[in-house]
C-alpha cells in the first residue's frame, strides 16, 4: 500500500521561496550591466541557469514525490533519488513530533510522525503520511510488536 505525503501550506510556502531566492540569486545579476556598462557574458549566463536547474530541480522533486511504502518486509520511504527501506523487524514505536528542524525528516508537513528503527544514526525518520490513522493500522498489521504513541 502507497501513501502519499501530507503538504501544509508552511511547508509549500517555505519551498516555494526557497525556489524563489534560488532564482533571484542567480538570475538578477543579468538586470544590472556590469561595472564598465558590458553586459554579462554568454557563459556566465549558462553557468547561472545550470546552477539554478541544478538546485532547483532537486528541491522540487523531493518535496514533491514524497511517498511512503509498505512492501512485504520492510517500510520504503521515497523523496527524489533519496530512498530509504526499513525493515519491519527493526522498527521499535512510532510516535506523533511537531519537532520538523532536526534529524532525518521526510516529510512536508509539521504534523509528522517519528518512527523509530534499530539500526537509526538519528535515533529515527521524520514522516509525514496524508492518512496517518490509515498508515498506523497497516503498520501495525506489518509491525505488531510496534509501539503507538499518540497524543
């Protein structure tokens, strides 16, 4: 079973101006000549447009394919080319954070929750499911030794 990723509009707005420096910060430079009134070379104009497609593609695409999945032996958490498979042996509780600033977050949402695993550096991963009732019941189906914790 696939879930997708719960979007609140912090997060929304926060990538988007995120996106929105990115660019100005590459591309407002070709507004103003330069100090001997040339404007700015063809290759300069090529170096900024990679650097903006090469931050800003990414960004986009793992805010915006972030998916979590329940595959026979383990929990696949996927945002862009980041991946991650937690085996259900391994995950000990999940518990409700609003705590979005620090650890291993993939999520888009302040409403997250934190599952924890064994074999963790950060202690666990930040998620943040659409239908979270719906993601716990089949969690615990996978994991029934899980711990709950909601608030």
């Amino acid at each position: 079973m696939i879930f997708r990723a719960e979007r609140d509009s912090f997060f929304t707005k926060f990538i988007w101006i995120c996106v929105l420096l990115i660019l100005a910060a590459c591309f407002l430079p070709l507004l103003f000549p330069l100090a001997d009134g040339e404007k700015l070379p063809i290759e300069a104009l090529v170096i900024l447009t990679i650097v903006a497609i090469g931050t800003v593609v990414p960004i986009l695409w793992m805010s915006y394919s972030l998916e979590y999945r329940f595959a026979a032996d383990h929990l696949f958490i996927k945002a862009g080319p980041i991946r991650k498979r937690i085996p259900y042996t391994e995950i000990t509780n999940v518990e409700p954070t609003r705590d979005i600033y620090t650890g291993f977050r993939l999520l888009s949402a302040r409403n997250a929750l934190e599952v924890s695993y064994s074999s963790a550096v950060f202690g666990g991963v930040k998620i943040s499911p659409e239908k979270k009732e719906l993601f716990l019941a089949e969690l615990t189906k996978h994991c029934p030794d899980v711990t709950i914790k909601m608030e």
